[in-house]
C-alpha cells in the first residue's frame, strides 16, 4: 500500500499512525479520549469487523491526499504525456510547498479545534516587518523578530479564545482586521523592494539536491514537515495538542493545562504563518499589504484535504502537504489544460466537497 | 449574560403571542433583548452615534445621511443573511461568494430583461446557492464551515464565469429607486432595509418557522423530541438567508451602478465580524435583528467618522477589531469578575 516515490512523507506519516500516543503523561486515566486522540494519526476510531476494512482504516489518513497526487499526476501524464518529468514534478511541488508552508499554522490550529483566519495578515505583517527590520537589524535579527512577532500574534489570539472564551472565528478575523490596519497604518511600502540574499538563498535560489535542480523552499519546506510532524506526533505536547482538540473537557479533567496548550499552539500557529511570510517574500520578491490575502480560503483547503477534522483532534502537517500538493497539481493541469482559473477554483470547491463527504460526517453526525 | 435567567427560549410551537397585556411586553421588549444579547452592540451603536453628531453633526443632512446609509445597507443585509445562518448553529464561509454571484447575475441580466424578471433572477440564485448549503449541511450531515469553505470556491468561481470584470447593465433609474431620494426626508436604502429588517422580524420571531429556526439553534435534541423537523428547519434557513444576501448584492450593485465579480469578497469577514459583534451565539440558538443592523452600522462607519474627526481612516481596522474584542469580550469578563465576587462574599 506505501507509495513508491513519496518515501519521505511516508515515512514520517506511517509512525505517526502505528506508533501513538504512549508517553504523553497524564492522560491515562481518560481511556475515551486516548482513544480519539490514537485515531488522531491515521486508524479510525472504530473496531472494523472486516479485514479488509480493518487494513484499510489502519492506512494513516495522510496517505491518501498523496496517493490521490499521484493519481492526479497519472492523469496529468495522460493527457501530456511530456507532463511526467522530474521538472513538472519539481515545479507543482514547489508551488505546493510555499501553500503546505502557509498552512502549516492553519494546521495546528484546526488540530485543537480552532481555526486561524488570521493567517493572511500575519503573512502581511511579518514579510513586511522582515523587510523593514533588515536594514536596522541585519537578516538574522530581522528573521527572528518577525517570527517573534507572528508569536505574538499567536499568543494574544490564544490568550483571547481560551481566557476570554471568545470563538476562535470571531477573535482571528478581528485579529486579521486588526493587523491589516497595523500594516497599512505602519509600513512604508516604497521603500520595501529588496529582498536581502540570505532570504532567497533559503527559497528561490536553486539548489541541487541528489543531482536534480530545485528551488531551495522546497526542501526547506520538506524539512519542516518532518520536524513539525515529528513534535506533533512524539512530542507529550504535540500529543496533548490532539487531546485538547478532541475533547478538551475530558482533557481538563485529566489534568491537562488546558488554555496553556491552546495559547502555545496558537502562538506557533502564528511562528508558522510568519516564517510563510517571510518565505512568500524570498519566492516571490515581492510584498504588498494584501499578500496573505489568497491564503484566507487555501490555507483552509490545503489542511482539509490533507484529511484534517474541521473539529479538531485530527490532522498532520503530511496531510496538509498531501492536500496542497493536490491542490498544486490541480492548478499545474487547468494550466496545461488551459481551462482558466475560474475553473481551478471550481475543481477546489469540488475536491474539498468529496474529501468532506469521505471524512467529515463521522463526527458531524 | 442571563445565565441566571431561564433558559426558556424560543421552542414554542404554538405562537406564545396570544397571551395579551403584560405578557406581550416581556417578551417583546428589553428582556428578549437582553437575552438575545443585543444591548451592549445598542449600547455599542447609541454611543457611536452620539460621538459621530458630536464630530460631524452633518451626518444628518440629506446627501451625507444617504451616504452612509448607501455604505452600511448591503453590509446590514448580508450580515442578517450570516445572523439566520449562525442562529442555526452554523457559519456561512461561502456568503461573500453568494453575494458576489447575485451581484452579477443581477447587473448583467440588467442588460436585456426587464427589471423585476432581473430581481427575481437574482433572488432565485440566492436561494439556490443557500440551498445548495443548506441541503449538505442539513442532510448530508457535513460540517457548514467546510460545506461553504467549498461552496466559496464554487461560487465565486461561478461568478466571475458570469462576469470576469465590473460591468453590467445597472441604470441611473435602478441607483435612485434603492439608493436615491425616491422618498422624502430618509434615504431610501434605509427604507429598504427597514421593510426587509420587518419582515424577516415578523418571520423570526411571529412564525413557526422563525421560531424552529431559533429552536434548532438553541437546542437540537428537544426540538426533535418535539416532533419538528429540525433538517428542513436548518435547509430552509440556509435558503433564507441566501435571499436576504441576494438583497445586499443588488443593493450594493445599485449604489455603486456596477456589478462586480469580486465585491462580495470582503463582506465575508466583515459580516461575521457584524454577528459577533450583534452579540449572537456562534453555537446557535441566540441573536438580535435590530442587533446585527446596529453592529453592521457601527462598523460601516467607523471609517467615515475617523474621516470626520481627521484621523487616518487607516485606524477603522484597528479600532473596530478592538471594539469587538471589547463588546463581546467585556460580558465574559464582567460575569467571570461577577463569578468570583459572589464566591468571595459566601
């Protein structure tokens, strides 16, 4: 059932499934949600009866948003048979790398049951605070204060859900209005057009890795999965993380500090979202106030392909990475295709009714 | 904000309106009010007002009242559109795509039908669209946010398939009948709004269908247990409030005399925003009319006012992030604060 060709993913996504839980301490006594919280990586909650079943409930969720690329990347091949190449390959992975790299954030905050809508702006804010630090700062302190700043964000959205008990809805897309206003009220748009090298050395510049010619995101952003799927996945936090978003109650009662997991994921959610600033930055070269704006809508997409629960408890930055490079290959076949964007979009709004219609029900029920 | 207060709501199948005298008041007055948690966004809006005359006391002449009024109204309608939604427990992530699409269908069948047939038209997209929603989250049982996250796409697709770039055929005679001076003294457009605002009261709160839609809300378990049918509640709502958006798309079509593609687009933050800060429960089951028009008021113009008084409008983003933090935020706070005083006197 593995994947040939996908052999990084892989094999970060099949422990993340078959090797749960286990050491997050404290939760033992909550048998109902450590059951959740184990379907959290791939096997379903359910008994299966059936073998069959059973073999396929056990395949981690993450695997099928990337055999569903492959698939995709089939058809493409298809009908262009000039479409399988490694290069096609290098370039719908690398526009999909930069939207898995602004979902990542969205990610996390979809595990714990909450939804960050301020992704976009804090995109905004931290590729423009990036580039107008540069000059005081130099790169690396510039780097750092705007991942500082996107952890912020993250911290007093997180303090706003969890101590105020304000929807998570409401208080991002007050927090994305409020950054918007924070952007245009505090950042000199003329005078932001060099992008530093150290920057584009770690996005755009191409790199050779095993002898094939690549942009430098790329890897970059398959590094951080595995390094956020590793923490998510066999970190007590990153598992606690899962508790929280199944059942937060029985989480509480388990003696989890609930709201301090909840204001830490959102305040990496919002490190993410600012490293994809500046990351968007480096690829692009380019920053304008309304830069986020597309990833409102996508960043959801990406992690609700990737086969995450909209409720929460379950997800993985694997998924997330399937989903955009669904996405990815989608808009590389309308392209090819000629078909337009109207109907990329349209095939988008398509695949997450199928992939909602295959996962959401289980617990919308 | 009325825990103590019973949780009575609204699951009366027979109209409660019958019982005469004092019992009419209570339930039509500050009390349902207050339970519908709109009198900190009233409160909210008196205030707002009352600073706004102070700096500007030309808000009330003819030609700046209908301004305004041209500005808040669409955002007033489609934010009543979200309220129906969210009272069903859901969230309408498609509602600017859904407006865009009836904005356009609106303007370009503008251009060789005659004008009620266009209204019509558009109003029938509205409810389809809302239907649409409405029958994957109701019968096919799939979360709303991800049901319209995909419905944005597809809409919003839909729409600029109809129309790729401003344009249409929306006349001078359209703009003066929604937005103009048909009528003396007040804008129309407020006229409008009101006669929509009215009629979509009488529906929620003097049908049992509007008070289905409420119970649905509120609580999902009881109003089965009592025999309603709580799936066609929750479709016909979605449909309801895919028409009420379609009267915020032509009235924005009419006052700008264009149909556009994209301009739903940012009537989707900021109608949930109107809702959040109409003091409506995102669970369901709670949230005011005359609350949602004043919240989307109140926001609609917050930019104007920091015009008025000189202040970079750029600070409208801020402030109004802030006045809803505040306005939700501080009920919570006074009943945690409250919490602890009544555990510290016993």
């Amino acid at each position: 059932m593995t994947t040939p060709g996908t052999s990084a993913p892989d094999t970060v996504g099949t422990p993340a499934s078959t090797g749960p839980l286990g050491t997050a301490p404290g939760v033992d006594t909550s048998p109902a949600g450590i059951d959740r919280a184990e379907g959290v990586g791939g096997s379903a909650p359910e008994s299966p009866r059936g073998s069959h079943a059973s073999f396929l409930s056990r395949v981690p969720r993450s695997v099928w948003p990337l055999l569903a690329f492959l698939v995709l990347f089939g058809i493409g091949g298809i009908i262009r048979p000039n479409l399988i190449t490694i290069d096609s390959l290098i370039g719908t992975a690398t526009f999909a790398i930069i939207l898995a790299i602004a979902s990542f954030g969205q990610t996390i905050a979809v595990i714990q049951a909450g939804i960050d809508l301020s992704v976009p702006n804090t995109i905004g804010f931290s590729a423009l605070a990036f580039l107008t630090l540069v000059g005081p700062l130099g790169p690396v302190g510039a780097f750092v204060a705007a991942l500082a700043a996107g952890a912020v964000i993250g911290f007093f959205n997180g303090v706003v859900i969890s101590k105020l008990g304000l929807t998570p809805i409401v208080t991002t897309i007050a927090m994305n209005g409020l950054l918007f206003g924070v952007i245009l009220l505090a950042f000199n748009f003329s005078e932001l057009t060099v992008t530093p090298d150290f920057v584009i050395a770690i996005t755009s510049a191409k790199i050779s890795v095993f002898g094939i010619s690549m942009a430098a995101v790329l890897p970059l952003g398959l590094a951080l999965m595995v390094v956020l799927q590793l923490v998510l996945s066999f970190t007590g936090w990153g598992r606690s993380l899962f508790v929280v978003g199944s059942a937060a109650e029985t989480a509480r009662l388990a003696g989890l500090p609930v709201d301090r997991i909840r204001i830490t994921g959102y305040m990496l959610s919002g490190l993410l979202a600012a490293f994809a600033g500046i990351v968007i930055v480096g690829y692009y070269q380019q920053a304008s106030a309304t830069m986020g704006a597309s990833y409102l809508l996508a960043s959801v997409a990406a992690v609700v392909v990737g086969g995450a629960s909209i409720f929460g408890g379950r997800g993985s930055v694997v998924g997330t990475v399937g989903g955009a490079l669904v996405l990815g290959q989608v808009s590389t076949l309308v392209t090819v295709l000629n078909l337009g964007a109207n109907i990329q979009q349209l095939i988008y709004g398509a695949i997450i009714l199928i992939v909602i219609s295959l996962y959401g029900r289980r617990r919308a029920a | 904000m009325s825990v103590t207060a019973p949780p009575a709501p609204p699951v009366a199948p027979k109209p409660a309106a019958a019982a005469s005298g004092p019992r009419f008041w209570n339930s039509t007055g500050v009390v349902r009010l207050r339970r519908e948690g709109a009198i900190a966004p009233i409160a909210a809006f008196v205030v707002f007002f009352v600073v706004y005359v102070i700096i500007n006391p030309e808000l009330l002449t003819r030609f700046q009242l209908q301004t305004a009024s041209n500005l808040v109204v669409p955002l007033a309608l489609v934010a009543l559109g979200q309220l129906i939604v969210v009272l069903v427990g859901g969230i309408d992530i498609s509602i600017g795509a859904i407006m865009s699409l009836c904005n356009v269908v609106f303007a370009t069948q503008l251009e060789h039908l005659p004008v009620p047939v266009a209204i019509l038209l558009s109003v029938g997209v509205g409810l389809a669209c809302g239907l649409f929603n409405g029958v994957l989250v109701a019968y096919a049982g799939l979360p709303a946010i991800a049901v319209t996250l995909a419905s944005a796409f597809i809409f919003g697709s839909i729409a600029r398939e109809v129309l790729d770039r401003p344009g249409g055929g929306v006349t001078k005679e359209i703009y003066l009948a929604t937005s103009g001076e048909l009528v003396p003294f007040v804008p129309v457009s407020l006229v409008w709004l009101a006669v929509i605002a009215v009629l979509l009261w009488l529906l929620l709160q003097r049908t049992a269908l509007g008070r289905h839609i409420y119970g649905v809300g509120s609580n999902m378990e009881s109003v089965r247990a009592a025999g309603i049918n709580a799936r066609l509640t929750k479709l016909l709502a979605f449909g309801l409030a895919g028409v009420v958006t379609s009267f915020g798309a032509m009235m924005l079509a009419s006052s700008t005399v264009t149909g556009d593609p994209r301009s739903g687009d940012p009537y989707l933050l900021s109608s949930i925003a109107a809702v959040a800060l109409a003091g409506a429960a995102f669970t369901g089951g709670k949230g005011s009319i005359i609350g949602t028009i004043l919240a989307a008021c109140t926001l609609g113009l917050i930019g104007n006012l920091l015009f008025f008084a000189g202040v970079n409008s750029y600070w409208q983003y801020v402030i109004s992030a802030l006045i809803i933090v505040a306005v939700v935020g501080i009920p919570v706070v006074w009943r945690r604060v409250a919490f602890f005083a009544k555990g510290a006197r016993s």
